[in-house]
C-alpha cells in the first residue's frame, strides 16, 4: 500500500476528498502475521461486538503453544469441545475447521500474491462462512490490495450518502460509477468514507 502517493492522487482528482484528507490523521495499516490467522480472526469477529471478540479470540490463541495459532494443522488437531469453552459457537467452529483444512489442502491460500482481486474473491467467497465483505476486508487490510471498495459495507453506504448530499443510500450502480475517479486508490477512499460517517464533519 503506497499511503502517501494514494493520498496525493485522491487530492489532484476531487477536491471534496482533498478536504477530508486535510482533515483526518493519516491512515495508517497494521501488520498481520498470516493470511491463515488474519480469516481466523475475521471469523470470530462476525456478529460480536469488538470487546466481546478480543475476548474471545485472546481466549482461543491461549489454547496454543507460542504462535502454534499460525498453523493450520495445529488448529485441526483441537478438539471442538476446546474450541467451544472458549466462546466460539458450533458454526464459527465449523469454519475455522474447514478453513484450517483448506489451506493445508490447497496451497494457493498460504500466498495470493499472484492473485488478481477478483480471484481472490472468488476462491474465499467459495468457503462456509465467507461472504463479500469478509474478503473485501481481507483484501483491504491483510493483503493491503490498494483498489478496493467494500460496497456491500454499511457504513461505506452511508459514507456515500453524506459525501453526495443524497436523501436516501444510494445503489451499487451509483456508488460504483462514482467510485471510478478515486481508482486505483479505492481502499483509501474507503478509510476516508468510515471517518466521514463516524465524526462530525461539516463540509
């Protein structure tokens, strides 16, 4: 991800944009230890709330012996009666497991790097549990795709109604053709949308 040149492009193609990176911090991308690891995680976190899921996940990677939670093989050796006492219900189990089997099985999960989006897309949405968003959210801050735009988010909808002045959430077709002049830096975009909806930002 190309923070900086991303963050002067958006800046010279729209001028509303430009206001918006004045006005937030500088967004800034965490690591991640594995592509494995990083879809464990987005499974805990579907449906909870943040406190509940740190909880729960802190909780499954102390069932581990030092960063055995990378493994996949070492998640397929834990018995669901282990993984349940710590939170996880029976159908998040039923994902990592198969997950955990899938990456041991096919190879091309272990690294995407000469995936293109749409493919990446179409072998994680193929998976129990996966849907748009989640590997929308694995593109944007695992593998740190820079032209992704998560349509199907909420709050990226709402960002779109605000940022045009629109009466009601707008449609995929709007926000996709909008969405066309902040290309190729879209998951910055993105950032900038979620601040928008989340603060008291007056034009």
């Amino acid at each position: 991800m190309i923070i900086k040149e991303g963050l002067i492009y958006l800046s010279s193609v729209d001028i509303k944009m430009k206001k918006l990176i004045e006005y937030f911090p500088k967004p800034v991308f965490k690591s991640v230890e594995n592509n494995f690891h990083s879809l464990v995680k987005y499974f805990v976190y579907q449906q909870l709330s943040g406190r509940v899921a740190s909880v729960i996940f802190k909780r499954y990677k102390d069932l581990f012996k030092g960063k055995d939670y990378l493994f996949p093989n070492k998640v397929l050796e834990l018995k669901n009666d282990t993984l349940k006492v710590v939170g996880l219900s029976k159908q998040k189990i039923f994902y990592i497991k198969n997950l955990a089997q899938t990456f041991v099985e096919d190879k091309d999960f272990a690294d995407f790097s000469d995936f293109s989006d749409s493919q990446i897309r179409d072998k994680l949405t193929a998976l129990k549990g996966i849907g748009p968003w989640t590997a929308d959210m694995f593109l944007m801050f695992t593998l740190k795709r820079q032209d992704v735009m998560p349509f199907s988010d909420l709050g990226i909808r709402k960002g779109f109604k605000k940022f045009y002045n629109l009466p009601v959430i707008p449609d995929q077709v709007f926000m996709s053709e909008k969405s066309k002049i902040w290309s190729p830096f879209r998951t910055l975009a993105s950032l900038y949308f979620w601040r928008l909806v989340d603060d008291e930002f007056d034009w």
